[in-house]
C-alpha cells in the first residue's frame, strides 16, 4: 500500500475505500468521520438505519446486520461495486448482554452468553471473512477490531459480564492469529482495547454514581470515560500508513486502567 496526503493529514488514507461497521454512533461514527475527514470513501454499516448518517459522494450508509452473512456480504459488495475497492476495515459494532442475561458465569443465561458472542466476536469473525479475499487481491489492507479492557483484565464485581469479557478476549485473540497468517499478504490485524468510552451502550453504567466514580479511578489520565473520538483518533492511526509496519498489536486505550 503507498503513502499519499490525506484531507487530515493521514498518510495513505486518501482514496481509500473503508467499511465501518458499528457506524451509527459512538465509537464507530467517531471512526467513520475520522477517515471520511482524512480522504477515505467510508461504507457506514449499523443495524439501526435510524442512526446512521446520511448518504454523501464520501460516504455510503448501509443497514446491515454484521452478525449474519448476509450483512457482511452487503457490506464487502457495497464497498466494491459502489466505491471501487476494499482496504480498511474497521469492526466497531458490539454491545452489551445485560438484557439479555449476561453477568457472572454462574448467572449467565444461554441466551446472553450466545447474543453476546454473535454481536462481539461472531460478527468480527464473518466481516472479516467477507473483507479479507479483496483485500488479499488487491495486495493487502488494514482491519481494525474493537475489543475491550475487559478482554485483557478481570472487571470486578461492577463489570461482571463474563460473556462480554469472553467475547472481547476472543477478539484480541483471533486478531494476532489473523495479524500473523494474513502478513505475508500485507494485511496488518491489530485491535483496540478501549476502556470506558462515553457511548450509548455505556449510558447505563455512568449513569451509577459508584460505578462512574470507579471509572474515574481507574481512568486516571481522564479522570472518567474517554471520548468516542479520543479512540477513533488511534482506529484512524492504526488503519494508516503511519502504522505500516504494525501488526499484532492491542493497543489499550483506556486512560491508564489496564496498567494498574
């Protein structure tokens, strides 16, 4: 992939093609404006039509589910047929079980640790399986996965949801087993590992005066949640040319939490 001068300043952003998935808010629309602002043509997937924005000559919004097949496979010919080509994928798109039944093991229901699973680490594993023969055609690419702390660490009796933490470390793990096979086709795998991010699906814990007072501890650097864009500024880093030499990498951002 070759170096060029993106609208922001981001080498090899500029004229990219980008599939985003979890675009319709928080980290993932941080992301999609990101990469649209540093040149990159972006297809803005979520399964909440409602919250995606608008279609324009730089962005095409997408209601797909990445969970199933069919989304995924939406999404790759969207990106293809519609904006000429494929390079960065970035898997943004997850959630919270805990309406579903997911919290400590010996409480997890069937169903939570099974939705859980599908939307955070099943959905990660078919986009990418969707986006990577174009971009092994094409001579190679960057994918970007979301993980979690909470893939790295243990949460303690306020973030008990074990299926959530499973899934997360999955991520990080079928990441660097990517990162290493796809090398040699000059596909870089990393991930992120953010802590708590300001977002909807984290509303309900902020919400809890213990619970935000423990975040502000341990996210001592931020003294709170980050911002979405606090960690789409380190997606648009590791999707560019900056990163060229990066693979394999799980890079916390996460306001000094996993280094306690």
């Amino acid at each position: 992939m070759t170096g060029a001068e993106g609208k922001g300043g981001i080498p090899g952003l500029a004229g990219r093609v980008a599939i985003v998935t979890g675009a319709g808010g928080g980290i993932g629309g941080a992301v999609a404006a990101r990469l649209v602002a540093a040149g990159a043509a972006v297809v803005a997937v979520d399964r909440d039509g409602a919250r995606l924005p608008p279609t324009s000559a730089a962005l095409v919004s997408l209601m797909a589910d990445v969970a199933t097949v069919a989304g995924c496979a939406a999404a790759v010919d969207l990106a293809l047929g519609r904006l000429g080509g494929l390079h960065v994928l970035v898997n943004a798109a997850g959630g919270s079980g805990r309406r579903s039944g997911d919290g400590p093991v010996h409480a997890c229901t069937d169903e939570g640790w099974d939705t859980v699973l599908d939307g955070n680490l099943r959905a990660v594993f078919r986009m990418c399986r969707a986006a990577l023969p174009a971009m092994v055609r094409a001579g190679g690419g960057a994918i970007v996965n979301v993980a979690s702390v909470l893939g790295l660490v243990g949460g303690g009796e306020l973030f008990a949801t074990h299926a959530y933490a499973a899934s997360k470390a999955g991520v990080v793990g079928l990441s660097r087993a990517m990162a290493t096979y796809y090398a040699p086709a000059g596909v870089r795998v990393n991930v992120l590992c953010p802590g708590l991010t300001d977002t909807p699906v984290a509303a309900r814990a902020l919400a809890d005066p213990p619970t935000a007072a423990h975040v502000a501890r341990m996210q001592p650097l931020l003294g709170g949640p980050a911002s979405p864009d606090q960690v789409a500024a380190a997606a648009e880093f590791l999707a560019s040319d900056r990163a060229s030499a990066i693979t394999g990498a799980v890079l916390p951002v996460d306001g000094g939490w996993t280094a306690q």
